[in-house]
C-alpha cells in the first residue's frame, strides 16, 4: 500500500498547488480547464501537473495576461509558452516550474486547444482511466513508474498505463521489452479497452 500512499500524498499536494495559483480559475476565465493525466488518475510518481484548457478562439496575449501575475510569485521559478499550431499537437503549450519547497520543483504543464481540435486529448482519458482501473493495476503502473524514475527513464506515461491495463504487463522488465515495440514518436490514440 506504500504505492498507493505516495500517490496519495503527490496528489493532495498537486491540488494544494493548483490552488495557492488558483490555475483552474485562471483558465476558466478562457476556457473550460481540466486537470488530465497522472494527477487526474491518482497515479503521480513524478512532480508533475497537467492541464488541457478548450475555448472558441485560443488566443495566447489573452493566456499570458490571466498568467502574468505569477511572474511576482516567488515560487514561480519559471513561465513559458511556446505555439504548437502547426504540428500534431495543434495548440499552445505553457509551462510553469513551481518551487513547493526547497529542492521540491514541481513542472506545471499547460495546454490551450480550440473546442474544435481533432485529435487525441488527455481530457477525454480521464473517465476511461478511471472507469478501468483497479488497486491491483494502479500498484502495478505507480511501480513501474516508480523504476522509470529510479532508472532516470523519461517515457510518455500512456505506454505504461496501455500495457497494464490491456497487456496484463506486471513488470518494469517486461514493460520495457514491450516498448521496444512502440512507436513513441507520434501520438496515440490509445484507449483502454476493459472496463470494471
């Protein structure tokens, strides 16, 4: 259960973040905000926070105008944006680095779509994730990322969560064998294909 304790305290400490920088309300302003990825499942091993926003027109002065008044927070060590229009991601990326304490950074990653974007999106993951995980899988993917991590392996977390959850892969050896099967240079449209 030490696994899922972890998790457990990254997550509240993700939401406790998300709060002292008020950045859901910030792009709610915009948009519709929704926190995706591993914080969404409760599956955070690495200090990282994700968040896809949707409007009708992205405009990025308008991003950077709700995001300006971090710049005077001094745990904001870091606030960029860079434009993704033009290749798959089809959207506007920004980042934050957040110091939650001494030696504790954690990275803010921020995306601005149109309502209309086609393509693979994290939000549309969440219900699914949640919908197909149990306590058995959820040890099995926070321990595989956990060695990632200790082996200083930077892997989009999807391939970890897709051999878990449909490949029955229990192991970091066995995962990484499965990966050398993958193509991790486009996007996926992986879902997971069991429900409870």
């Amino acid at each position: 259960m030490e696994l899922l304790k972890r998790a457990q305290e990254r997550k509240e400490t993700a939401s406790l973040i998300l709060k002292e920088l008020a950045l859901l309300e910030k792009w709610n302003t915009i948009g519709q905000a929704y926190v995706v990825g591993a914080t969404a499942y409760d599956l955070l091993v690495d200090q990282d926070i994700d968040i896809e926003t949707f409007c009708v027109l992205p405009n990025v002065a308008e991003a950077m105008s709700i995001l300006a008044d971090l710049t005077g927070n001094p745990k904001v060590l870091e606030l960029k944006y860079r434009n993704y229009l033009e290749t798959p991601f089809n959207g506007y990326y920004f980042k934050i680095q957040y110091e939650h304490a001494p030696l504790e950074i954690w990275n803010i990653d921020m995306w601005l779509f149109s309502e209309t974007r086609k393509g693979p999106l994290s939000r549309d993951l969440v219900s699914l994730m949640n919908d197909s995980l149990t306590i058995e899988s959820r040890k099995y993917i926070l321990n595989i990322k956990e060695e990632l991590l200790k082996k200083s392996m930077v892997l989009p977390s999807i391939y970890v969560y897709e051999a878990v959850l449909d490949y029955d892969i229990r192991r970091i050896d066995d995962f990484l064998n499965w990966m050398e099967k993958q193509n991790v240079d486009s996007q996926t449209n992986w879902r997971p294909s069991r429900k409870l």
